[in-house]
C-alpha cells in the first residue's frame, strides 16, 4: 500500500504529486471564505471564552484545511459526523455563523437549547449529526448510516471525522470493522494533529502511520498533506467516488497540527515545546491556499480584503445578537429527554416549577432563567 | 497540618503510597507529563518516571483492562478515567471482570485496583464532564464504590482503597475539588472503608448525601438552624459497603430523613437507602422519606445551577418533613 504523502501544492520536504482537483474559480473562493472565517471564529471565540462571555471553547486553529477541504469533496445529500474540531463544516454547508454563536452562548435560540456544550453542534438541515464528547462513538456511528445507505440503494455517502487519539478507541476499531465487512460507503477522516490533549502522537500508537492501519480492516488507507486544502480534497474525491460507485470505505489520514490548546481549558506550554508551532505556522493552511489562488491569479488583494472585511461584519453582527437572547426556558430541560415526557418527570418539573416561583432556588449563571 | 484542596490531597496520597509501595502504578490518560487534567497527578511522573506513571493511549477499556492484568500479576495499578462521564466504554471490565474475578476464580485471583474518577456537576461541563453514574457501579457485587467529600477523607479514603484488597472504583467530586481547603494529616492517614461520618449532629432531620452534596447540606442546615429546626447531616463516603448502622441510628433519632444526590432521581442510589430506611426504621420514621436529586434528564449545560441540587431545595425537603 502505498504510503506516500499526496500533496497538491506542495511544501518545504514535500513535492508536489498530484494534480489540482478540477474546481471552479467560485468554489475555490468559496472554500477559501469559510478557512477564513473559521480561523475568524475561532480567534474571536477564544477571546469571548477569556472575557467568560461564552463557558468553553475548542479551536481548529491550523486544522482549517483538513476539515472544510474534505467536506468540500462531498454533495449536500451526504451525511457528516464531525468531531468537536470541524466547525467550518458545518459553515461549509451553509449553517450561518450565528447558528453557531447561539449554541456556544447556549442561549435560548440555540435550537439545542443550550444542552450542551459549546461547539457541540447539531445541524439535521444539512446532514450534520449530533457531536458528542465520547471520543470515538460517531466513528461507529457513521458506518451504520452508510451500511443504511447501501441498504436502500441510495448513492450517498457517510464521512466521519475523529483525532489520532481517536484511534485508541473501541468504536474506531468497529466502525472500520463494519464498514469493511459490509462494503459501506464511509469514509473515514483521521485528523492527524499529533497530540491528543498531553498525549503525543507515539503514546497514541506504535504503527508508523494511521492510514496503515486500512489495511487490516480491508480498505484502502491514503495519507495527505493536512494543511494543504486542494491535497486533502482530492483525496476525498476519490475516496466518495470508489463509495459511491459500490467499491466501499477508505480511510483518510490527514497530516496536520493542533496549533492552539487542546481547548480553553488546557495550557499547552506545559506539556510541549512552542518550538514545534513555529514549524507549523510555516505551513499555515491559509497561508498556502491564498499564495496558491494569488499565483493562479484567482484571488486579488483586494478582493481577499473584502472576503476577510466580509466574515469580519457577519461575525461581528452574530456576536451582537447571540449576546442579546436570554437563556433557554427551565421547562425545556424536560423536552426530548423522550418523545413525550414520563409521568416522574411530569412530577418533578411540576415541583421544581413551584420551587422556582416561590424563588426557594437560588438564581443561576445568567441570573433568572425564564420558566 | 498543612492545608489541602481535594485536588492536593490526592496527589499527596498518591505520593505517600508511591514512595511506600513500589508496587503500585499509575496509568491513564494525560496523567504523566501534564499531570492530570485537574492535575491530581502533578509532579509524580517526575519523582516515579514512566514505568510508574503511565500516559496511556486513549481507551478506557484499555487502561481499566491493563489495569486489571496487571493487578493479577501482583502490581497495584491506581487507574484514572478522565471524567466518570468516559468510563462506559471501560464498563465491561469493570463490572464483568474486575468485580467478578475473585468469585469466579474461587478466590485464586484478585484485582487490587483502584480506579479514580471525577464525578458530578460544578464546572460547567454539560452532559459529558458533569455526571453521577455511581448507582451503575453500586449495582455490582464485588466492587466497592466510594466517594469523599472533603480533602481530608480523600487521601485518607484514596490510601484505604489502594491498599484495599478488592477493586474500588473511588469517585471524586469536582465541586469540592478546588473550592474547599482544610488541614490533612501528613504522611500515614487511612479513613476506614465502610464508615459513615457524622458530619453535624442534630436532632430533628437526617440529611444523608455524599460527594458535592455534603458541602450543600451544610449550607442548608445553616439555613435550617436560623429558622430553629437542627439538621444532623450524614456524609455516606462509602455507597458500598454502606454503613446502615450509623444512617439508621440517626434515623432512628431524628425521625425524619432527606437524602441529597445529584444524579437523576430515578434508580438513584438514595432509592436504596431510602428502602433500606423503610425495611429498618419504619416505626421510627414520623414523616415520609423525602429525595432531593438531580431530574430525569441529561445533565444541562446552560441550565446547570436549576438541575443541581441547591440549598433552597433541600431546606424545602427539611421545612416539608419538619412540618408533616
Ligand atoms: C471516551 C473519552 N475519553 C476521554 C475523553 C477526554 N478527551 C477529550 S478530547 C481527548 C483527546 C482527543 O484527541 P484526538 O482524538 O487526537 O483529537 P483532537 O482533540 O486532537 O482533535 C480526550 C482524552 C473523551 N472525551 N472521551
Ligand atoms: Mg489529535
């Protein structure tokens, strides 16, 4: 199997050894737009998690190629199951990036309803499923859709999105497992960063790549330059034609690095050398796409000006309405638990809802929640 | 005495052992270089080096796997699952093999084991950093499941459970993890398995928690005291074994009881005190036994502080017992 590193643009140590995916001049930009406003996103949200405006964030930083170039490889009917770390998909697709603020504000237009965390996204419009904290569970998840897929005789496919530590866990073993056994159109998105939270790279396994691993589930496993956007599409291509056509999964490594903290919570100078992130910055994804469009002469200056000053007054604007909506209703907490609510919780809403109102409980984060 | 959080308690107990048994590991996630995601092993990767002190990949049913494995070959592994939240995965070892190797072996193999585990709400965690599942686990002969509720009990508990003869899965409350601090013992400090502490004597309700809800019972009974009704308040420490004689004998005093958990109400493990309260003590109970729980619901992000059980609503329970 060959293990080579496929790279479109080429780097410092790479060469270049794959054509440029055949895309319009409109849906190179298109891409290029939702990199930046990712990187955006990601900047202004990790300041709101230190002003404590928003409770928690995870960046993507330097992950923006990996993620949005492989979700660009797919059709608006195929299904996704991301990661905590792939929030230009869900941009990508068409989600605005105040949908996104609303869930991190966990506010009450959230369509979530503030459940969850921030970043763990949930969008059905666009195919987008439910992010958990589990690692791994979507992994598994992601083959069952697309064994359903095949089932029915639809020419979708599935793609996943996990992390390198990821594949330490049970469900990425039975999720390459089934959709081997079963052919399924699932294509496996490992975004190899080199670190999972403290745990670099060779704490995580002995075998020399992750892409190698394919080959003992019966698929073929490709490794491509993670920061190299058109690289990482063509990959994907490939991979969801052999899917859609009957010829079944493939596992994509994506060689890429985890710029920032793990997340808002962790403090990565603690545990690895910065030393590492000037390499990285070097080979900035963003960087690379924009002198790739500039040397084609598909993107002028002043036109990425206006793409940056563009995501600069939508972000603005979302984070001024996702600030201005109070908190979910403490009724809510009781919705889709089940499709319709148990006689106990009936019982238990009606007592705390009494509770409340008698003001007995004490006030909460945002002061008084709406019942 | 110095003075501890929870968090420096059981990095000391962690050391104190280390430097008394050469047989005792660690291994988890994260738990070496960086110490720990709440840093409970800071500094012990260091002092112990990698043989002891363990980064493991990320698998849970691997490390409580090894774990075991390595208990059967007379190691004493201390294994720490990031969050109680990540511990499904590792369920199958826990409750199929760990729990049940010394019966099915007839009693020729043995997992010494310790498992720690952050549990419950407090830092904001939403469904997945934020819950309870000690009932799961309580419902497994074999294991034992304990759960402090102040530094101090922590590294007395944490040496009781590694030296522990059986595995016990310990279970530490993120809300008290940084947000109390009082004087540990030095050195040699072991809290018996299987002993309730009074944690304030009273002698009109018993409010029996364990864990994060201990700290709130506290400040209820405060509460309860200005209005002139006496809260003596049981600190459970062990859920199994479970001290009945000291819950009962409170009981059997006040009359009246208000058990405090975090995790849903249903088939929550104070579903089994109260039962057991009804089976001992009915002829002394003058009002019914009361909950205050989480609901039956997935742990809410934005709605935390409305889901967690607060003051207000245990002095609800008190004042409704009191009042019967
Ligand atoms: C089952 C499980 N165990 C532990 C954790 C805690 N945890 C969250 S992210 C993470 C590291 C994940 O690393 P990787 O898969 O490489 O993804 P990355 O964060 O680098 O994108 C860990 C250990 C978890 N969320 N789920
Ligand atoms: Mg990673």
């Amino acid at each position: 199997m060959s293990l080579e590193l496929i790279s479109v643009m080429g780097d410092a140590g790479v060469p270049a050894n794959t054509p440029a995916p055949s895309l319009a001049p409109e849906q190179l930009l298109e891409i290029y737009r939702v990199m930046v406003l990712t990187r955006l996103l990601d900047d202004r949200a990790m300041k709101l998690q230190r002003q404590g405006r928003i409770g928690f964030y995870v960046p993507a930083l330097g992950q923006e190629a990996s993620h949005i170039g492989t979700a660009a490889a797919l059709t608006a009917d195929d299904w996704v199951f991301p990661s905590y770390r792939d929030p230009g998909i869900a941009l990508l697709r068409g989600v605005g990036v105040v949908e996104l603020l609303h869930q991190c504000y966990g506010n009450s237009t959230d369509h979530t309803l503030g459940r969850q965390m921030p970043v763990h996204y949930s969008f059905k419009k666009i195919r987008l499923v439910s992010i958990s904290s589990p690692i791994g569970t979507q992994i598994a998840q992601a083959a069952g859709a697309a064994m359903a897929m095949k089932i029915r005789k639809e020419p979708h496919v599935a793609i996943t999105y996990f992390g390198d530590g990821s594949t330490s866990s049970n469900d990425f073993h039975a999720g390459l497992n089934f959709a081997g056994v079963f052919a399924a159109p699932c294509i496996f998105v490992c975004e190899n960063n080199g670190w999972a939270i403290s745990v670099p790279l060779e704490g995580q396994t002995a075998s020399a790549t992750m892409a190698a691993k394919a080959e003992a589930y019966g698929m073929p496993g490709v490794r491509v330059d993670g920061n190299d956007v058109l690289a990482v599409y063509a990959a994907t291509h490939e991979a969801v034609e052999r899917a859609r056509v009957g010829h079944g999964p493939t596992l994509i490594e994506t060689i890429t690095f985890r710029m920032g903290g793990h997340s808002s919570s962790d403090d990565a100078s603690r545990y690895r050398d910065p030393k590492v992130c000037e390499i990285w910055a070097k080979r900035d994804p963003i960087d690379r796409f924009k002198a790739w469009l500039e040397g084609k002469k598909l993107l002028k200056v002043a036109q990425e000006q206006a793409i940056r000053d563009r995501c600069e007054q939508e972000l603005k604007e979302a984070i001024d309405a996702a600030e201005k909506v109070g908190p979910p209703a403490v009724s809510t907490m009781f919705d889709d638990v089940y499709a319709t609510r148990t006689t106990q919780q009936d019982e238990q809403w009606a007592e705390l809802k009494d509770a409340l109102k008698r003001g007995v409980v004490a006030k909460g984060h945002h002061g008084e929640f709406p019942l | 005495m110095p003075v501890m959080t929870m968090v420096e308690a059981i990095n000391d107990a962690l050391r104190v052992e280390m430097r008394r048994d050469p047989r005792v590991v660690l291994l988890g996630e994260d738990v070496g270089v960086k110490g720990g995601v709440f840093g409970c092993s800071a500094g012990l990767w260091k002092e112990f080096g990698g043989d002891r002190v363990m980064d493991t990949p990320l698998s849970e049913s691997g490390i409580v796997g090894a774990a075991i494995g390595m208990a059967l070959y007379g190691l004493v592994p201390v294994a720490e699952i990031q969050f109680s939240d990540f511990i499904y995965p590792a369920f199958d070892q826990i409750v199929s093999e760990a729990a049940k190797m010394r019966y099915r072996s007839g009693g020729e193999y043995t997992v010494p084991m310790t498992i720690r585990t952050p549990i419950g709400g407090g830092i904001r965690g939403g469904h997945y950093h934020s819950q309870s599942p000690e009932a799961y686990f309580a419902h497994t002969p074999g294991l034992k499941v304990v759960v402090p509720s102040t530094p101090s009990d922590a590294k007395g508990l944490l040496l009781a459970s590694i030296r522990d003869p059986d595995p016990v899965l310990f279970m530490e409350p993120k809300l008290v993890y940084r947000t109390l601090k009082e004087e540990v013992p030095e050195g040699e400090h072991v809290v018996e398995i299987g002993k309730a502490r009074v944690v304030r004597s009273g002698k009109d309700v018993t409010l029996i928690a364990w864990g994060g809800m201990v700290g709130m019972c506290e400040k209820a009974a405060a509460k309860c005291a200005e209005e002139g009704i006496d809260c003596e308040i049981i600190d459970v420490r062990t859920i199994v074994p479970l001290d009945e004689a000291t819950i009962l004998e409170s009981v059997k005093k006040t009359g009246r009881a208000v058990i405090v958990y975090e995790a849903p109400k249903t088939g929550g493990f104070g579903g089994e005190i109260s039962a057991i309260l009804a089976e001992k003590a009915i002829e002394w109970l003058e009002a019914p036994i009361l909950r205050v729980t989480g609901f039956d619901t997935p742990f809410p992000y934005t709605l935390e502080s409305v889901y967690l059980p607060e003051p207000g609503r245990i002095r609800e329970a008190v004042l409704k017992v009191v009042r019967f």
